[in-house]
C-alpha cells in the first residue's frame, strides 16, 4: 500500500511538473497581469521618454496595442529600456516578455541568438549622414573617411561587408551607445555616421544643426524591425503575431479607434465581424480576449494611427510611409486573413 502511496504521489508531482512545464508565457501574462515589453528609450519616434516621463514612440505603441489584446489595459505594461548589447540576453532569461527595440529579423538571429520575429512592423534600411559641406554624397566619397557606428548591430556588420565588397577603405570609429555616437559625430569625431535611415531621421533632431547635415541616398541593406519573443512558444507567438496583423487589418478595412465599437455592432462584413470578435471564436482560439482585436484599436489605434502619431507627416520627423503602406497602396504590409 505504502508503495502504491509513493507512485501515485511522484506520478502526481509529474503531470504537475509536466502542465507547469507547458504554461505559455501568454498564460503567465495573463495570471500577472502585467505586460513587459523590451524597448529603446533614447529613440525618439520608436522609443522615448517623454519629458513627463513617459514611455511613447511607435514601438512603445505597439507594445501598448499587445497589452490591450491580451489584458484588455494598454496601460498594463512594464516598459524595460534595453541597449543593444542587452536586449537578447533580456528575451534569452525571460527579464522581457517581448522585444520591440527596432531590431532586424536575421536568419542568425531566428536561429541560434534564439528568437521568433512576429510580422516585420517597420521596413527600414541602412544609411549615410554626413555634412552637406564635408564633400560626401555618394559611397565612392566615404573612401578614407571615418564612420560612426555602433558595436552589436547588424549596421556595423553592414558597413564592413557593403564597403569592402566595394574596395572602400574607411576607419570605423565605434561606440556602444547611441548616445556617445551621436555626441561624437556632433563634434566631429567622425566624417559620416550609418545606422538605419529611420534612427538617422529620429537622431539628427537632436544634432546642434540638423540643416547643416543631409542623409545619402544609398541605402546598403534591408532592415526589417519588429517584435521578437523567445523561440519554443508557439502561443505567446501567435498572440503576438495576429495582434499586429490585426493592426494591419483595420487599417485595410478603414478601422480605427474612433469607429470602431460603431463598425462592431453595425457590420455586416464576416471577415470584420470575426476579427473583432463579434462572429466566431477566431481570436479566441489565438488565445486573446474575444475582442482583444477590437480593444487593442479602439485603445491604440491601427497601424496608420500608430504610426501617424509618432512619425506622420504632424511629427517633427515627418518620414513617408514608402514600403510601409498597405499593399494596396503600393507598399509591403499585408495581413492573413481572420478565419
């Protein structure tokens, strides 16, 4: 008997351990309710603090947008500012649930670093600054020049790989923060300065003289940012996935924040009408709240909302839409349908 006692408590402990084991991180966001999401804070348009002190930009959007589908508050989220040596090892032990830090979905990334890319939020590409009197306006003028970039990110492979295949010789002059690259370049450390053309934009309202500097026309790579979660989480991915198609879909079907509870109980459209949960079990079987869709628009907006807010044409930024318009206008968002 006593050894039947014995078995039937270890094989207790194990489907305990073994449903433990298989709780998704979406489940334990729910239970704690509270979203942690890994963002830059010194990227003004995509990552910032405010002078009130609060979080804001496009990333900082989305990551409010994921909080609204899955906890019904964009407001319950746990902004953790993350360098770009960090921000791995941050989704690598769990310190985030999600990272939305302007990062380029790679093939080394999706594999041994680890991660799982949701759908490219941001299609960008990497450029050139430099002086509009230094003399330099195409990449044959970078030769012999020094260049600012920063230490573990895809633009410093970029530069060495682009500008040798091209027998460019230039001295990388490289620092681990944003901010010192940006200070130097200011004073003159370097002659020209390369990362993505959004954080040129975003950075070079911060420069002493932003009229005196101009962004090359060469664009060297493709840089497709957006959110990535740890990989082996096939629901936490899913969630995070379809709420940013979701985004997407409203803007396509002319949904936003301020029609969309009228368009919930007024259309007849069935593909509207089961993404915002009003028809059909579709986002519930995501894993969200029936209308975790509706509540992420009607608290944050859709994509167009999103990223008029931090980078349309009213913002000091004013970066045109370009690859990131709909398909429909000629760009690259295009989302699954909700079915």
């Amino acid at each position: 008997m006593r050894k039947l006692f014995v078995l039937m408590a270890l094989l207790s402990l194990f489907f305990a351990s073994t449903a433990f084991a298989q709780l998704s991180l979406l489940d334990e966001i729910k239970l704690r309710g509270t979203l942690v999401c890994g963002v830059n804070d010194k990227l003004p348009g995509f990552g910032s603090v405010s002078a009130a002190g609060e979080f804001e930009g496009f990333d900082v959007d989305t990551c409010r947008a994921i909080a609204a589908a899955v906890l019904g508050d964009a407001n319950a989220v746990e902004f953790r500012p993350l360098s770009a040596q960090e921000r791995f090892t941050a989704v690598q032990t769990g310190e985030v649930d999600v990272l939305i830090r302007n990062t380029t979905w790679t093939s080394s990334r999706d594999t041994s670093v680890g991660l799982n890319f949701a759908p490219t939020t941001f299609y960008d590409g990497q450029g050139f600054m430099a002086r509009k009197d230094s003399g330099i306006s195409t990449l044959a003028d970078l030769e012999g020049r020094r260049i600012c970039v920063q230490s573990g990110t895809t633009t410093e492979l970029n530069l060495a790989d682009v500008l040798g295949a091209l027998q460019i010789s230039f001295t990388p002059v490289v620092f681990e923060n944003a901010d010192q690259l940006t200070a130097a370049y200011d004073e003159g450390a370097c002659d020209a300065w390369t990362t993505d053309k959004s954080g040129l934009v975003s950075r070079s309202t911060s420069l002493r003289d932003p009229g005196a500097h101009q962004i090359l026309a060469a664009t060297i790579s493709k840089e497709p940012l957006g959110p990535a979660v740890l990989d082996g989480d096939d629901k936490w991915y899913d969630a995070v996935k379809w709420v940013v198609f979701g985004l997407i879909t409203a803007e396509e079907f002319g949904i936003n924040s301020g029609n969309v509870e009228s368009v919930a109980a007024e259309s007849q459209n069935p593909s509207v009408r089961r993404m915002l949960g009003v028809e059909g079990d579709n986002v519930e079987a995501i894993g969200l709240r029936s209308d975790g869709i509706l509540q992420a628009i009607m608290q944050v907006g859709n994509y167009a909302e999103i990223y008029n807010r931090n980078l349309g044409p009213e913002t000091q930024f004013n970066v045109p839409r370009g690859l990131n318009s709909l398909y429909t206008d000629g760009g690259l968002l295009y989302a699954p349908p909700f079915r």
